[in-house]
C-alpha cells in the first residue's frame, strides 16, 4: 500500500513536470514567432504622382528590376481608372523615382497586367457596367457605361504603344470581336487571373451589370410611351400614365441585371502567326466571381470558393473547389472546404499543398479561419487562424514565409486593416502578425478631415522585388474613426510601402 501512494506521487510528480514543459515550450512558440515578426524592417517608399485603388490594381516587376503599375481609379465612387498619360508609372528602382510612361493611353485600365515573353505588358481592362448592345470602339463615344468595347491591352514601353483588344458583339461567346481580327475577350470585373509557367494567362468567373440604355420618354395622344430598339410601350404592362408634355412622363430606368461568369479563358501571347495571341474559351459548372486560383505543380489550375447564384446562405458563397486539366480542358470535383467563402486569399507551399485563408462566408461575415487543401489526397484540414478577419487580402512570398497583407473586415463597413499576416511557407504554419503603416500618422485634412490621420491598405498593388523585399503600391487607406479602427476615405492613394525581412539576429 505505501509503495502504491509513493509510486503515485513519482507519476503525479512526471506529470507535472510534463504540463510545466509543455506550458514552457508553448510560451517559448510564441516568443520565437513574436521574434520572427520583428525581423521585418517597414520603410515609406517615394510617391506615386497619381493616386490609385482598384481590386485588381496593375503592377509588375520588369527584367531590368523596374516597377510597373497600371491603371486603378483616383475614386471609389465614382470608378473611373485613370487614363491618358497618367495611366502608367514607372518606378527606376536605382534612382528611387516614378515617372509616367508617357504614352497616351485612351482606355480605362483596371485589370490585371502581366509581362509577356517579348517583354510588353498585357493587362485587361475589366468593366464592371456594360451595354452588351454598344458597339462604339472609340474611347469616349458615349456614356462611361455604353462603351466598354476594350477589353484588354498590349503595352509596349520601349515603343510608346497600346495596342487594344476587343470584346466580342454582344459580350457573347463566339461572336467577333467589334473591331479588328484578333482575339475577343469577354467584358467582365471581379474575376481571378493568373500567369502560367509556360507564359500563358488564365482568367476565370467574374462578373457583368449590363445595363442597358433608358427608354427614350415620348407623349402620344396624352400617354406616356417609352420608346427603345423601335418598340414603343406604355409607362407599365397594367395602366397608361397621362401627360401633355414629355416632362409630365415618370423616368423609366434601363433594363438592369447582374450575371456572374461561368467562363474561364486561356490566353496564349503573341506569335509570328498570331501579333495579338490567341483565346481559349472553357466554361466552369456555374457562375462565380471574387473565386480563387492558382496553378499547382503538376500544371492543373485549381479554383476554390468565390460568389454566385447557385452558392450557399444569404451572401451564395460555393464551398466547392476545382480541378482544371488545361490539357482536356476538363474540370474534375476536388474536396469540399469546411466553411464556405467567397473573395479569400490562396497560397502554394513548397510541400505542394495550398493555404486558403479568410474570405466572407456564407452570412457575410469575415473570416480569420485557414484551411490546407491537399491536392494529391484530395483532402483538406483546419489550418491555424490569423490573428484578425480579413478578406480581399494579398499573398506574397517573402524568403521562407508567406505574407497576406492588409485587406478589410465588415465588422464595420469598409474597415482597411493596417497589418499582415504571416505563415510558415513549408508547411502553411502561423508565425504570427505584424503593423504596416503607422498607427497614428499626419493629419490630412483633404483626406481624413478632422481625424487622427489615415492608415491600412486596401484594393492596392504588391510586387516582389527580391527575394527578401516586397513593394505595397496605391491603394485605399482609411480614415482612424474614434475607435481606433480605419474606415474607407474612398481616394486612391499615393503612398508605397517597402517591406523588408531583415537577418535572425
């Protein structure tokens, strides 16, 4: 009996022992990661000389290590990218100073943009509201909204040129393009695109809000008649609205409708056969926007999650993820994600699995929840979650780690978060989070008046320059309300981050 109490107390003595361990190794965990985030060194980089947002703001680094960014929209509201001479800016990373390219261009650019293998630069020209019925095809001839017959461009620094793409009549597939011989690109916003090993860029889902002319307003016989396409109808299908005078008849507004995409497009660049490349068109199982993708090692695209009418909750989000053969041109199911979500952010470790992060669910919330998808297994498990919810976030690589910076969270609306997020890049492991810009900066009264100043990012560019430093360029920066937190200004800014990891001390 006494040897029974005394062997207890031995094992309750290890167990103990155990636990101070286990509570001093999780202590010590924390501790490193708090260390690693410190090693990232944040430097103010010079002004952009025009202020730019957009959800898919341009910008790419050259062979020659210069910066490129393109495009985006001075305003939230309304949203016009930038164009003319301002339209693109060069950054000499030698000297440290922007210039503008000095080429005049006409179209309203607020896509993606890629270098091609020749060293130009392709980048779409997303038009979030369309008259599929337009057929102008020079920039300016009609309302912002009746236009839209661009759908990309090829920009050629060295030449000083932007050579169009069109998009087909109608914005349908299979139909020519409204001007030339070359390539038809579907019209459409809040897409994903991404650039393939073999040079080749793949665009998939989005969105369009066609929205057509509104009917021209006539008085006949003392009845209103609203007249479009040479059909004449009464103010509505129930009852005549009487006038004297044109001014006596009810606006009646355009047919309006949202339509998201089911289209994936494969673009192959230019050839001595084909100066404007060549498309090719696949169709997804339904239609979805704000989706991701990214290409995995074995050449498949995989597409996960994103927004459209046959999506889940209040908010129609897809918990589905993809897998596109471009050799068969097939989609085959992949496993489904534990928590649905739309406008997240993907990442490819170097164990060849993928880390989704964030995004809004299927009630409209934001989301700090990761999940790893591994495409080999076709299986996916919890991941560890980011220290804040956040969506329309960016990843980059930066020497061994992944980092998804800023984004925004509807805790509040349009809340622009001021910090980024960073995982292990072998194995999608937390290590911890770190502050962008200064929490409490200068005042800017044109911008933020009467506040404590602006910081975070959202709807900006982010560029790798080397292995251990990245570039933040334009974006949205909120204005401090009195919680402390950042709200939308709506204004495209200026401002560029550098973004350093420094040695382990």
């Amino acid at each position: 009996m006494v040897m029974w109490e005394m062997q207890k107390k031995r094992m309750g003595g290890a167990l103990w022992r155990l636990l101070c361990a286990c509570v001093w190794l999780c202590g010590l965990g924390s501790c490193v990661a708090s260390q690693e985030t410190k090693r990232f060194q944040l430097q103010e980089g010079p002004s952009m000389g025009q202020g730019r947002m957009s959800a898919s703001l341009g910008v790419v680094r050259l062979a020659d290590g210069r910066v490129v960014v393109v495009g985006g929209s001075p305003t939230e509201d309304p949203f016009l990218p930038v164009k003319g001479k301002q339209a693109i800016e060069v950054l000499d990373t030698k000297t440290g100073a922007w210039s503008y390219a000095d080429i005049d261009v006409p179209y309203q650019i607020s896509g993606r943009v890629f270098v091609l293998p020749d060293g130009r630069l392709f980048a779409f020209a997303s038009v979030y509201v369309l008259n599929p019925d337009a057929s102008d095809t020079e920039p300016g001839a009609g309302k912002a909204d009746a236009a839209g017959a661009v759908s990309a461009v090829i920009l050629d620094l060295e030449k000083k040129t932007a050579t169009p793409l069109y998009r087909p009549q109608r914005n349908a597939v299979g139909q020519p393009p409204l001007k030339g011989d070359g390539p038809a690109l579907l019209q459409r916003a809040f897409a994903q695109s991404v650039r393939l090993r073999d040079g080749r860029i793949v665009r998939a889902g989005g969105a369009v809000r066609y929205a057509y002319p509104d009917p021209e307003p006539r008085c006949e016989a003392s009845r209103c008649r609203y007249c479009y396409g040479g059909e004449c109808k009464p103010f509505s299908s129930s009852q005549d609205h009487f006038c004297r005078e044109v001014k006596d008849c009810p606006y009646v507004k355009g047919q309006r409708k949202i339509l998201q995409s089911s289209i994936v497009e494969v673009y192959t660049p230019p050839d001595a056969a084909h100066p404007l490349g060549q498309v090719r068109v696949l169709s997804l199982p339904e239609g979805r926007q704000d989706l991701g993708m990214l290409e995995l090692p074995d050449g498949r695209v995989l597409l996960v999650g994103g927004q459209g009418e046959q999506g889940l909750g209040t908010n129609k989000v897809y918990d589905s993820t993809l897998f596109l053969d471009l050799g068969t041109g097939l989609f085959a199911e992949g496993p489904r994600m534990r928590i649905g979500r739309e406008d997240l952010s993907i990442a490819l470790l170097d164990n060849g699995e993928v880390l989704m992060t964030g995004g809004t669910d299927a009630e409209g919330r934001t989301l700090n929840v990761t999940e790893i998808l591994n495409p080999l297994t076709g299986t996916i498990r919890d991941g560890e979650p980011m220290s804040e919810p956040r969506e329309d976030h960016l990843p980059i690589r930066i020497g061994g780690w992944l980092v998804f910076f800023g984004g925004e969270s509807n805790d509040k609306e349009d809340q622009i978060l001021n910090s980024a997020e960073i995982f292990d890049a072998k194995d999608g492991r937390y290590l911890g989070s770190f502050l962008l810009f200064r929490r409490t900066d200068v005042l800017d009264d044109e911008l933020c008046p009467n506040t404590k100043g602006y910081a975070g990012i959202d709807d900006f560019g982010v560029v790798s320059l080397d292995v251990n430093r990245v570039l933040l360029v334009g974006g949205q920066q909120g204005c401090q309300d009195a919680d402390g937190a950042y709200i939308s200004a709506g204004k495209g800014n200026k401002r560029t981050l550098l973004v350093i990891l420094g040695d382990r001390k």
